[in-house]
C-alpha cells in the first residue's frame, strides 16, 4: 500500500497550523483561556490576525486544536513507553516517566490540562468530550496493561481502573510540585520513588521480581 505524498501547499498548511498552534499555547499557558485574545496569538506568531482566521474560525477552535494536538503526541508517547514495556513495573514507571518529561517540557500544556480538569473553562460549543471521558482516555491503556498483569498473576487482583486513576493523579502532583518549584528533588530519582511507593501496594510475592 502506498502513502500519498503531500503537496507543497499541505507542508506549507501543516506548518502555519503546527505554528499557529505553538504561539497559541504560549498565550493560553499564559493568560488562560478567559484571558488570552486573538489579537495576543497573533502577536506571539507574528502574523496578521487574520491570518488565524484563515486556519482557525474562533479562539474557542484554536484553543481546542491546540490542547487536542497536544494531548494526543503525549497518548501516543505514552502507549508506545506501555506497549514496549516488559512487565507491569517498568510500564508503570513509564506512564509516570513520559507524563512527567512531557509536561515539564510544555508548562503552558500542562496550565492548560489542569484548567481543563479543574472544569474552569466554559466548553460552551467545543466538540470535546467531557472531563470524565478525557480522564478515561488518559488512563486507558495503563488500565488494559494493570489487567492484563492481574490476569498474568504478576500483581494482586487490584480494580485496574481505580489503580489507574490513582497513578494517574499522583503522577500529576508530581508535575504541579515541580512546575511551581515546591520539589527540587531530582526528577528521575523522584519518578523512581513513585514507581516504587505504586509497586509496594499492588506486587504479590510472586511478582516481586522488576
């Protein structure tokens, strides 16, 4: 099977969006959604502001691309670290690690991602699912994977969904700690701590071994 090659006009299509998209996150990360203007978007990427519109119909349509191109780089990067992962242990010390190095590297995502969870911006008509479904979707493929290790015997017969959620919310307060400086604790040995307070509470004796 054969990938159709894009045009000129595509690469030039996905790289004003791509950038678009970029300069957006700055302003949201920024001011929130409330706050930021297209007028501010349009300054970060140093274009006319109706250039946005070209690409982007409101601020509500390029506040819901960017968060959206966001949250999906870091769910795939996120299930291929699960996918190749080995066992249960060192597919949880991913999630936690992927997360982590993501948004460190994208405060203005993670400012963003807390807003949305918090429910402090008004969806109004954005075609999003709602918080319950965008926290499912987070969690996923580390429920499938806790399942699939509870069927395996590697750890004891723990709910995989609340499991999930509890990794998920303590990986998220590691993030605020560092993003508001509270921890200055190195960052992988902090990850490893988490990863290991996690494996103490679900392990058997038989799935000690990581």
């Amino acid at each position: 099977m054969t990938t159709a090659k894009l045009s000129r006009d595509d690469v030039l299509t996905q790289f004003r969006r791509s950038a678009l998209i970029e300069a957006a996150g700055r302003v949201f990360g920024a001011h929130g959604f409330e706050g930021a203007t297209m007028e501010a978007i349009a300054a970060e990427a140093e274009v006319a502001k109706g250039t946005i519109y070209l690409y982007y119909p409101s601020k509500r349509a390029i506040y819901d691309a960017t968060f959206d191109a966001w949250l999906e780089e870091m769910d795939r990067l996120t299930a291929e670290r699960i996918h190749q992962a080995p066992n249960i242990k060192v597919a949880i010390a991913g999630f936690i690690a992927v997360r982590t190095e993501y948004f460190q590297q994208r405060p203005n995502f993670f400012r963003m991602y807390v807003a949305e969870v918090a429910g402090q911006i008004v969806r109004g008509s954005s075609s999003r699912r709602g918080c319950g479904a965008m926290l499912e979707r987070q969690t996923k493929v580390l429920q499938r994977a806790l399942a699939d290790a509870v069927q395996r015997g590697e750890i004891r017969p723990v709910d995989p969904a609340a499991t999930a959620m509890a990794i998920f919310d303590m990986t998220r307060g590691l993030i605020a700690r560092r993003l508001n400086k509270v921890s200055t604790a190195d960052s992988a040995r902090e990850n490893d701590l988490c990863t290991d307070l996690i494996w103490n509470g679900i392990t058997t004796r038989r799935g000690q071994k990581s």
